[in-house]
C-alpha cells in the first residue's frame, strides 16, 4: 500500500509542480505580452497625434481621421492633456476597446483614435497557446512521474520483497540482486545497506547455532554418564528424583541438538503415504491416553517421524501449560490440536516462539523448545503452524500439510 501510494504521491507532486510551473509562465508571458501591445500601441498613437499636430500647424486642419474637440473624447485623457499636454489613452467601453491619443494647441483638442480589437485577439490567440501548452506541460509532466514513480516503487517492491525472504530466512538472497546495481540511486544504498546488516546477522546467528551445537554435544556425554550413573543409585525416593532431573536434563540437551540441527536447513522429509486419522489415533493414545481424537480420514504423503514430532510437542503443549479435554480433529490436510486452559499468551501470538521463554507464568513451565521444534519441523514438511486462542477459551494450534508436491527436497522413503 505505502509503495503504491508513493508512486501516486510523487506522480501528483510532479503534476502540481508542472501545473504551478505553466500557470506561473503563463502569467508572466501573458502579462509580458500585454504590456508590449499595449506600449507599442501607444507609441503609435503618440507618433501619429504628432503628425497631426504638425499638419494642423501648417494646414489648420486635421488629417490621419482625427477630429477636433471630440464629444466622445474620454474624460481622464481631456484632464491629461490640460494645459497644452500630450497624452495616450486605453479605452474600454461595452465590450469594444479603443486606443486613444490627443493633445491640446491653441485651446481646442486634437484626437485620434484606433480600434484596439486586434490585440485583444492576438492576447486571446496567445492565452488559448498557453492554455493548450499548460495542458501539455501538466500531462507530461504527470506521465512522467508514473513513470519515474513506477519505477522507483518497482525497485522498492523488489527490495521489499527480497528483505522479506531474508527475514523468513533465505540465506541466498540479496537485496542488491533483486534491484540490480544501476542506477546508484538512494535505493541502492539502501540495499547495500540492508544486505550488510543480513550478512551481519547471518555471521552472528551462525555463531550462535555453532555455540548452541558445540554445547550441546558437549553436555550429551556427561549427561549420559549421569544416567548410567543414576541406574547405579539405591531404589528410594531420591533415586527417583535424581533419575527425573536427569531424565529432564538429558531430553533439553537433546532438544537443543535437534534446534542447532533445524537451524542449518539442510534437513529434508522422508516422504511415506499414509492414513491421517488413523496414525492420529495411534500416536494421540500413545501420549495422553484421554484425548478426544476426531474427523474425517485423509491419505497424505508426508514424513511420518517429524508429523509424530510435531504432533507430540503440540500434546505436550497442551497437556503441560492447558486444561483437558483436548481434542485433536482431522479435515482433510489440516490438524488441530486444542486445549481449554489459559490460551496463548498475547505476546506469543504476537512475536512467536522463543526458545527457552514458555510465556505467561499461568501456562505453566517448561524451557519453551517445544513449539520452536514444532514450528522448524512443520517448515521442513512444508507446512504451515499456526497458533491461535479460540473464541470460546483455550489454546488452538492448526497444522497445515502441504500437497506432495508442495515439498521441496522431499526423498521419497522405499
């Protein structure tokens, strides 16, 4: 919305530029031209009132059409002449013009006067010239700002889609790629600058899955090693506790293991078909034997290890952070898991997962890998995972699957 109103935006502002630029030209030639007739007008007068004056000195008549004390004579040009002066004068009267000139010798008024219409007719010719070019100049100047409009908001929609990959994490894009490199304009600083801060970040989180992985496998030998050890412990209360944190322990190192390895993106599905609502009942029972479970039976292609993943995470999400009953419905490609707790936290649905945050404190407690590993699981599906808080109460958590041959990369298992 903002880039197509940027190309109107600038295409306006370039059209009333265009139109204050005629309209000001205009003026001005027109008010330039006026004066001009208007003064060579009365110089012509003025030239002719001379040869009268003069052939009415030696002749004692009037020649050139002039006449002697004029009744029709204007009354601001017999004062202007007063006293023996010469004047020139513009009359307009009932829609006729006429330019005067008259001078006052030997106490009578001698005039001549010529019709003023052909200049009037030449401004007129000149307004409609002006007029048609101001068109000109507007529409022009309009079809211009399209298109310089459009395509700065092309270059901009391109950049703005291209930051949009890199944001939903395509490491391969480039924002100056997506533009081009000319012109160097602002927009293309702003691509430079937009895929510096990309590489900057893809360093860092780089870093930062290489730390995650580095420490992950690091505590999975110990924590092996305390396992075995527990086994070792006398039966009693405080085998079992040691037993259960250790348990805990050893299922978050293995959660981190499987996020450092979904954070490459090189993981792909191993494609099986398979009866949606069947596998549900099993796997549903599996986990949390009280769950409702239904819908309609749908056979789809997909990877059944990571859905079992996603739909476990899902149960346990629910199970540990909403209230029962939850209820697991099928239609078509689509899955819902549902509780009647609390619902989501606002902010949740809001950023997203985050790992190692659960949320609000009354959905309970955890170390908040459950959704992420959901959510990088459904992507490796090609699927889509939405959460949401139902109008009646409680946590909505929708899974999309994709067609079969919506999913990239996907091997096909045989």
């Amino acid at each position: 919305m903002f880039l197509a109103t940027l190309r109107w935006r600038l295409s306006a502002v370039i059209a009333v530029v265009s139109a204050l630029v005629a309209i000001a030209l205009s003026i001005l030639v027109h008010t330039e031209f006026e004066r001009s007739q208007l003064t060579d007008a009365r110089r012509l007068q003025d030239e002719r009132v001379q040869l009268v004056l003069r052939e009415y000195g030696m002749t004692g008549t009037a020649t050139l059409g002039a006449d002697l004390d004029s009744p029709e004579l204007p009354r601001d040009l017999r004062e202007a002449i007063r006293g023996g002066h010469r004047a020139t004068y513009l009359h307009r009267d009932g829609g006729q013009a006429w330019i005067w000139a008259a001078a006052e010798t030997d106490g009578r008024v001698l005039s001549i006067r010529s019709s003023y219409a052909d200049k009037d007719d030449a401004l007129d010719q000149l307004d409609q010239v002006l007029l048609i070019g101001s068109a000109a100049v507007v529409v022009l100047g309009t079809l211009l700002g399209v298109v310089l409009g459009a395509r700065l908001s092309r270059r901009l929609r391109l950049a703005a889609a291209a930051a949009r990959q890199v944001a939903d994490g395509d490491t391969e894009v480039r924002v100056r790629d997506a533009i081009g490199t000319r012109p160097a304009d602002e927009t293309a600083e702003l691509a430079q600058a937009v895929d510096a801060m990309a590489d900057a970040l893809q360093e860092r989180l780089a870093a930062e899955q290489r730390v995650t992985a580095d420490i992950a496998h690091e505590l999975r030998t110990p924590v092996t090693g305390l396992v075995t050890a527990a086994e070792l412990l006398p039966p009693g209360r405080p085998a079992e506790m040691v037993r259960d944190r250790i348990k805990a322990l050893r299922g978050l190192v293995e959660d981190v293991l499987e996020v450092a390895r979904l954070d490459t993106a090189t993981e792909r599905a191993e494609l099986t078909e398979l009866d949606l609502l069947t596998f549900l009942r099993r796997r549903v029972t599996a986990v949390i034997p009280e769950a409702e479970v239904s819908g309609e039976s749908e056979t789809v292609l997909t990877d059944p290890r990571r859905l079992e993943r996603i739909l476990v995470n899902l149960l346990h999400n629910a199970r540990r952070h909403g209230q029962p009953p939850i209820e697991v419905t099928v239609s078509g490609r689509t899955l819902r898991v549902r509780d009647h707790g609390p619902g989501f936290a606002p902010d949740l649905l809001r950023d997203g997962p985050s790992r190692f945050r659960t949320g609000a404190s009354d959905r309970g407690s955890g170390h908040g890998l459950g959704l992420t590993i959901a959510l990088a699981q459904t992507k490796v599906l090609g699927g889509t995972l939405t959460l949401a808080n139902a109008e009646d109460g409680g946590a909505q958590a929708t899974l999309e699957l994709p067609a079969g041959s919506a999913l990239d990369g996907g091997v096909p298992a045989g």
